[in-house]
C-alpha cells in the first residue's frame, strides 16, 4: 500500500514527495501496477499470494492505513510484517 493523502507519519525530507505520491494514489497507478501482476500470475498459472489485499480488507474495515505505514509513504510497520508472515505461511501450507 502507499499513501493516499498527507500524514504526520512523513519525515520533513519526504515532505517534497507528498504532493507526487497523492497524484499517484489518485490517478490508481498502484491499484493498476497490483492488477496487471495478478493477471500475469494468472495468465501463466503461476500462484500469488496478495498481500495488497491485506491492505484492502483493512481499508474496508476502517482502518486508516496510513497508521499502519511506518514511514507514512509506503512502507508497513512490524506488526503488519508479522500479520503478512502469517498469513503467507498460512497460504503455503494451505491453509
């Protein structure tokens, strides 16, 4: 997931980048960018775990993601890693 508006999450040095990753988010580049990868594994049969989706289910569960991106940008925090570890170990075995 990557930001989709301003956050106090962001260090000053980012501050500059603000304004490109919201035009990013608005415009769905990386909705696009998940999309386009999920029909290649599809396409050539090869499995994809989506740990985009996480992201979603959170959003949709009124999560404020921008709380959960350690650097406010695009980077998750620990406790999202170890959730994404579980649930892909999950996924290998199956489950």
């Amino acid at each position: 997931m990557m930001m989709k508006r301003d956050n106090e999450r962001i260090a000053a040095e980012h501050r500059p980048l603000v304004e490109q990753f919201v035009r990013l988010a608005e415009e769905g580049v990386l909705a696009a960018y998940v999309s386009a990868l999920k029909r290649f594994a599809a396409d050539r049969g090869v499995p994809c775990f989506d740990a985009y989706a996480m992201w979603e289910e959170m959003e949709a569960d009124g999560v404020d993601i921008h709380s959960r991106l350690s650097n406010g940008i695009n980077h998750p925090d620990a406790e999202f890693h170890e959730q994404l570890g579980n649930r892909l170990a999950d996924w290998i075995a199956g489950g």
